[in-house]
C-alpha cells in the first residue's frame, strides 16, 4: 500500500488555510454570491412567506434536476413555468413574470446563464443549489423528530462535527484547564481509546425484535 493511503488526512477546512490562497478567496465569493441571491429575494415580501420560500426551492429543484441529466433541457421561463405545474401540486404557482425575475437574479449572481435555447446552470449555480436543498432537507428532517429525536439528531452532528484530533483538545480543556465533568451523549459506539477518556462508560442495547432496551455499565479508569 502507498504511504500516503496510510496517512489519515486532516478534514479540508476554511479555518485550516491561509486567508490570502487564491481558492479561499473563490470560496468566499460563492458565499457572497449565495448572500446576494437570497438578499435580493428577501427584498421582496412576497420571499417573506415559507410556502414562496418553497416555491423558490421547488424551482431551483427543477433547474438542478435538468442541470444533472435527471430531466428534459429547460429553454426559456415558459417551459420552466409548465414543467412547474406538471410537477408540484400547487394552487398558486410563481408567474412566469415572477419566474422572469428569479432567472434575472440568478444569472446576475453567475448561478446560471441565459443561452439560446437553454437555461444553463454555472458550476457555482449547482453547489449553491445543492447546499440550500440539502440544507431544507436537513431542516424537515430535524423538525420531523420528537423532542427526543431532535436531541439525538443533534447529538449526532456535534459529535461528527469534530475530527479526532479536536475531540482530544476538548477532552484536555474540560479535564485540564476547566476542571470539569464531561458527559457525552452519542448515538454510536466508539473504541476503546474513546472510551478509555472516562472513567465510566454506558452504553444502551435496544433489540428491536423484542423490543427491550438493557443498559450496561462499563467501569473504567478514571481520565
């Protein structure tokens, strides 16, 4: 095996680079580029109201699908507007002048372009498109969980959120420069040298077939 299969690979991240490389600073104007759109759209009140937040989202759906090869090519906003109304089920679809004002948007953000026959999404357009569907897909699956299951949802994130380097600078800080308990709950099994970070471990077994859940204690040294 190569050696650098063997070397684990630190997370690419902004706040491991410098601020001045040429590809951070392309990164920032995609964020200034998604902070224009939704701007010029929350300019208006009509972007005020969630279900014309998710009209705008099932557009920007449609555009994605098409960008990726999922469906027939878009030419103009008309087309748009009837491959809208024979896809959503919806009482009051955006206008083809409303639709007029959004490709306009877009395309002044680089998010897409306006060709002959095609609207065609920019390479910027498809990443932004993707982080806000990913991002509303993120949010209903949140709020779709008890206030248990939101608990957990989250337990989820802040633990995946941190790398295994930063996950031992929290440990230190908690035992070492706070001087205080540290009680983690998260929804997956860890190895020994996780577990070995407290000096008491539970972990919940939950048999679905019964279904009974049973904890067990494991007693380790303490940190």
């Amino acid at each position: 095996m190569d050696e650098m299969d063997t070397v684990k690979r630190a997370p690419i991240s902004i706040f491991n680079v410098e601020s001045n490389t040429a590809e951070l600073k392309t990164s920032m104007r995609d964020i200034a580029s998604l902070a224009g759109v939704l701007n010029e759209l929350g300019s208006q009140q009509i972007y005020e109201s969630p279900l014309e937040i998710l009209r705008f989202l099932n557009t920007i759906q449609l555009l994605y699908e098409e960008s990726l090869g999922l469906a027939d090519v878009i030419e103009d906003t008309e087309m748009l507007y009837y491959r809208y109304r024979n896809t959503y089920i919806d009482d009051a679809p955006p206008t083809i002048k409303q639709l007029d004002h959004l490709i306009y948007i877009l395309a002044r953000n680089s998010w897409l372009t306006k060709q002959t026959r095609q609207i065609k999404l920019l390479d910027r357009g498809k990443r932004m498109m993707d982080a806000l569907i990913r991002l509303a897909n993120d949010s209903l699956a949140y709020y779709l969980q008890d206030d248990i299951g939101r608990s957990l949802f989250q337990a989820r994130r802040d633990d995946s959120a941190l790398d295994e380097e930063r996950k031992e600078k929290v440990f230190d800080l908690y035992v070492n420069e706070l001087q205080r308990k540290l009680i983690i709950l998260s929804p997956k099994a860890h190895d020994d040298q996780y577990y070995n970070k407290f000096s008491t471990v539970v972990v919940v077994e939950h048999d679905s077939a019964v279904p009974i859940s049973r904890t067990k204690t494991i007693r380790l040294l303490p940190y």
